[in-house]
C-alpha cells in the first residue's frame, strides 16, 4: 500500500472537504473518505468541523483529532498533563509526576525538581513538540530551560524523566489499533556527505505527513554534544540524533510498530485509556523497554486529539488503518 495510492484515494474526500468549507488536512481528509464509503452524510460547519451523520440519527464532528465522540469530560480532563497524571497513577498505572508551576515560579519549581532529575520541562498546554526541554539535571540549565518556556508558553509543567523508547499508541473504545514508535529527527551517514547534506537529501522525501528537519539552534546543540557539526561527515551507517524529542512536527519519524508490542504491553496501555472516564478515541505516548537500562513501561503523555494520518502513512512498515475502526465506533451498524 503505497503512499501515493493512498494520497490518490483521497482526491474526492478532499473535493468534499473543499466544497463544504471543512478544514483541510490529511487527517480531516482520511476521517471524511472513510464516512463516505460508508454511505454517511458529511457537511461542514462554520468552524470547519466535519459533521457525519446518518439520517435524522446522531452525527458526529471531526476536526484534526478533536472529536466529539470523546465525551465533553475527557476533553476537559486530558489536556490537563497534572490532573491525567494523579488520575493514572491513581489507578495504579506508572506514568511521570509532573507539577505546573507560575511563570515567575522558578525558585518553587526547583525547589520541588531538583529531588526528581533529571527532569523534563515543557509548556502546560502547548502541543506538537514546542518549547520541550528534556534531560535537565543541573540548576543553571533548568534556569534557563523554566525562563525559556515560561517566556514563550506562560505556566510551566516540570516532570521526571523516565528512560524507555517512546511509541505513540492509538486506542478506540479500549482497543488498541495501532502503534508507532517515534524516532528524534536523525540522519544515517554515508561516509560521504556531512550532516547538512544528509539532511537536504533527507527533506527531499518526506511524504506527506513528515515534517522536513530544520537546523536550528537545538540541531547544533545536540551535534556539538555528540562531537560533531553541521559540516561533519558522519561514518557509514552512523546513526546521528539531531533532536531529542520525537515529535513529528520538530522532524521526527513514525515508524509502524503494532505488531511488536507484547500482550501486557498492550493491555498496559488499554488499562490507561480505560483509567480516563468518555476517552473513546486517544492518542497514548507510551515509553516501553527496548534497552537494558530502561525501566517498566510508563505513560508519557495522553492526547485526546491524536493525530491519525501517522498510522496510515508511516515513515517505515506497515500502514495501518486506523480512520476505519474511528468512524466504526461513531456508526457501528456501518
């Protein structure tokens, strides 16, 4: 199942989402192709929400993840990283502890930090990978790292950091129907072409979900700690992380790993969304051992509005059908 097939398939959805002043977007698109062939109504609100309905029965909005089959609670409680987090760990599922604190609370906030590191420290509400500061186990840098976000986001969440690779987990109605792992922006050397090269040729194939990798003041940072530069040449096969976060939208990969999670990976992960009260449809960032070193599995983060068009257009393996099982649980007689 090629990309282009699949981005072909979409034609007609997209038309659909045009006419109807839907918002456009591969995710918007995917929801809406999937709503047509089976045989529902899709039109659009002023918002640019797709409304899917059957008949005089009940519809459905969909808007890049944000649903309303996810019930009004669990789209309050959710985006609240703090209150998730006492909620899983209040029913005995291992995830961060992580505190909000005021901007102009850096004192407090170390105060409370400096008995977990090493830390994490990231804006309370902000998405897609914007303003993360991860690994800070010194004063001066989690100085710097609390100003930065708090200059740029507001109130700042501090966590723990907990070692494990990190996959994105798509669950629906307590089921899990797919599962990527999510790889830091990273190129592979050749021996021949220095970092910066590696990344122009890199860009050139992105499909059309994966972000393009810019150099930018966090690239530099992290090559100078591995001994390297923009304009160094990697050896053959040389993996070189540029970033340390995974998320997509800062260059990352997602590379389709369903079929590799064990049986109580998997019910782990299952027990999390079952632990939030109306979450029918989430996206579930799960650290999972893969290394010696790392510990039990743990919940990194939980999203109400996942992101779905990564499942179906990987940057590596399978491509998963994940829209299909969504509008399902919105029409299951469909």
């Amino acid at each position: 199942m090629g990309i282009t097939a699949n981005i072909d398939n979409l034609k007609y959805a997209k038309k659909v989402i045009h006419d109807q002043g839907i918002r456009a977007g591969i995710g918007n698109a995917l929801i809406v192709n999937e709503a047509i062939n089976r045989g529902l109504s899709v039109s659009g609100t002023p918002s640019g929400k797709a409304l899917l309905s059957r008949g005089s029965g009940r519809s459905f909005y969909w808007r890049n993840g944000v649903s309303s089959i996810n019930h009004k609670l669990a789209r309050k409680i959710v985006p609240q990283k703090e209150v998730t987090s006492r909620i899983l760990r209040a029913s005995g599922i291992l995830c961060g502890e992580s505190v909000v604190f005021q901007a102009n609370s850096v004192e407090r906030a170390w105060a409370w930090g400096q008995y977990a590191l090493p830390l994490v420290v990231k804006p309370f509400n902000a998405s897609q990978g914007r303003g993360v500061h991860i690994g800070v186990e010194s004063k001066e840098s989690f100085v710097k790292a609390f100003e930065a976000v708090a200059r740029d986001h507001g109130d700042v969440l501090v966590e723990n950091f907990m070692s494990g690779t990190e996959h994105r987990v798509l669950s629906v109605d307590n089921e899990l129907v797919a599962a990527t792992r999510r790889e830091p922006a990273h190129v592979i050397g050749d021996g021949r072409n220095s970092v910066k090269k590696l990344i122009r040729l890199k860009n050139k194939n992105r499909g059309p979900v994966h972000k393009n990798i810019k150099i930018d003041e966090r690239v530099h940072e992290n090559l100078n700690s591995g001994g390297l530069a923009i304009n160094s040449v990697p050896a053959d096969g040389q993996k070189v992380y540029l970033r340390k976060t995974s998320n997509l939208h800062t260059g990352g990969d997602a590379v389709d790993a369903t079929d590799e999670l064990s049986p109580d990976e998997r019910e782990f992960v299952v027990r999390a969304a079952r632990a939030i009260p109306g979450l029918r449809v989430a996206g579930i960032d799960v650290l999972l051992p893969r290394r010696e070193t790392d510990e039990a599995p743990a919940i990194l983060e939980v999203n109400p509005f996942p992101m779905i068009s990564m499942h179906h257009f990987p940057a590596a393996g399978r491509p998963r059908d994940v829209a299909g099982p969504i509008v399902r649980a919105m029409f299951p007689s469909t």
